[in-house]
C-alpha cells in the first residue's frame, strides 16, 4: 500500500515530551499531529499501545524508516 503512519516521543518548545503522529501517502507531505503530552514514561507507554493497534489493524512495521533520532522514534507503519 502506499499509506505510512509513524509514531515518536519528541520535545516541545518548552523541553516537555510530546506524542507526535505522522502520517499520510508516499511521496506526498502526508500530515503531521500532536497528539498528547505529559511525562516521558506515558508517552513511551501510549507510543506502544498506539503501536500494537495499528499491528493488529494490519499494519506491519518497516526496518527502513531512516535515521532515528530517538530511540522512543518507531519506524513507519503500512498496511498489509
């Protein structure tokens, strides 16, 4: 498919940990969302939950996602 989904813990302005969503088609800017905030140790825990639904939705976890910054940063999802 041509439909990527990505997850990672990042920092806001202010130096607090952020989940943030990216997502869209391959080769198009696809959309970027922040979708909550709070405590590193939430963040990781959410990032996984969100992780293991989109695997059990059909997605599959791709090895080549790039360089990551973080190591709370998942590689791209598609689906199946």
């Amino acid at each position: 498919m041509h439909h990527f989904y990505s997850l990672s813990v990042d920092r806001d302005l202010f130096g607090q940990p952020i989940l943030v969503i990216r997502r869209g088609r391959r080769g198009r800017p696809g959309r970027i969302g922040i979708a909550e905030s709070g405590p590193r140790g939430a963040m990781r825990r959410r990032l996984a939950e969100i992780a293991s639904w989109k695997i059990l939705r059909g997605y599959r976890k791709l090895e080549t996602a790039g360089p990551r910054v973080d190591e709370t940063a998942l590689p791209l999802f598609e689906p199946r």
